[in-house]
C-alpha cells in the first residue's frame, strides 16, 4: 500500500484531496489508503496563511471536511469512482469517536516525547475509548500506530529482537498494524545511529515471522 499519514485539512479542500486520490489510486492498481488528519502544527497554518483554529473549531472542521471526503469517493459525482480506504490520524478523543463513525481505519502516533511505558499507557487509553465508540456505532475499525523516537520513545532498530519485542507489545495493546520510520532522525534517539542493516534483516527475517506468529498486517 501507499499513501498519507496523514494530509493535513490546513492545506486541502476535500474535492481537491477526492480528486487526487482518486487519480493516484487507479495510477496505483489500487493500493492508495488516504490517511487524514486535522493539522494542528502551527507551523502549518503559518505556511498556509491561515489563522489558527481554537480546539472546538478544529475538531469541527475535521468532522466536516472527512465527511465530504467520504461522499465524494463514496458517490459519482467524480469518475472514474472507487473505494478508497479513509485512515483518520489523531489522538484526541472527538477525532477518535469520529473514527468509530467513518472510516475504515485509525491511526495514532501515540503522543510526543513519552518514554516507552507513557506511550503504551496512553494506548491503552486511547484504544478503550475506541472501543467504546465502536460499540455504539456497530462498526469495527483497523488500528494503527506510527512509531518514532520523537513521539513514543520505543526502540525498535537496537535489534531484530528489539524489533520482534515492540511489535508484539503494540499488538497486545490492541493494534493491528505497527508503522515505523525508518530514517535516521525519527528511528534512534537523536545523535546515534541505528546497527549497520538493521531495516533490510529486520524487513528480510523479523517481519514475516511477526505477521505468521501474529496474524495481522504488522
């Protein structure tokens, strides 16, 4: 698959986001899956010449830009149509209900600068209320988490081991697929550097025994 996680609602109006999507799944057989996301960097706005949105603002933009969206890859009124899957990033809790609602998936990176234990408390957290919400709305969602030294400070790249052991904590918190950067400034605490072919043995010899053992998209 390919795809954003996320695009940023700052920067987009949901016809432009419906269109491109649309010409980039069909240009890709298909393996597009739109992540989106309400954008609540300042430095976005700044880029964007837009003024800051207060919280109540912003989770009411999303709300209605991801439902515009939804219609418009749902509907005909662009062609040729299809099925984009929809991913919503973001952690807090109106952006998690929405995601019981709409899309076919949820993504979280898991906070900012928390040590290891913080993140996968909060997960925990976070994925109860998801499941909350997903009772009420009878639908069921895939779960996501993106993994970075400068979010949740877990350390996937000291080892293949190191590797096996993350994946399998995040997947008994309740995730189905573990999302990791693999460049030099998001994967190891900033100033070192990540074991010499670490991302090609743990790709060649960690993944495949992960996903067979757990039974997911890890």
């Amino acid at each position: 698959r390919i795809g954003t996680l996320v695009t940023s609602i700052v920067f987009r109006n949901p016809a432009a986001v419906a269109r491109a999507a649309l010409t980039v799944f069909h240009a890709s057989g298909g393996r597009l899956e739109l992540g989106l996301g309400a954008g609540g960097a300042p430095s976005d706005h700044g880029l964007a010449g837009v003024e800051e949105w207060p919280p109540r603002e912003r989770a009411e933009r999303l709300r209605a830009f991801a439902i515009r969206l939804r219609e418009l890859l749902d509907g005909d009124e662009l062609q040729p149509a299809a099925r984009v899957p929809l991913v919503l990033g973001g952690d807090a809790d109106g952006t998690v209900r929405l995601a019981a609602e709409l899309p076919d998936g949820w993504n979280t990176f898991g906070g900012t600068r928390l040590t290891a234990e913080e993140g996968r408390a909060r997960a925990t957290e976070r994925i109860a209320l998801l499941d909350r919400a997903c009772a009420e709305t009878g639908r069921t969602v895939r779960r996501s988490v993106l993994l970075g030294n400068r979010f949740v400070a877990e350390e996937p790249f000291r080892s293949e081991e190191a590797f096996a052991e993350v994946g399998r904590a995040w997947h008994a918190l309740g995730f189905d697929e573990l999302v990791v950067y693999a460049d030099p400034y998001f994967m190891v605490p900033l100033g070192e550097e990540a074991p010499a072919g670490i991302v090609e043995r743990i790709a060649r010899d960690v993944i495949p025994d992960l996903r067979r053992e757990l039974g997911s998209a890890t």
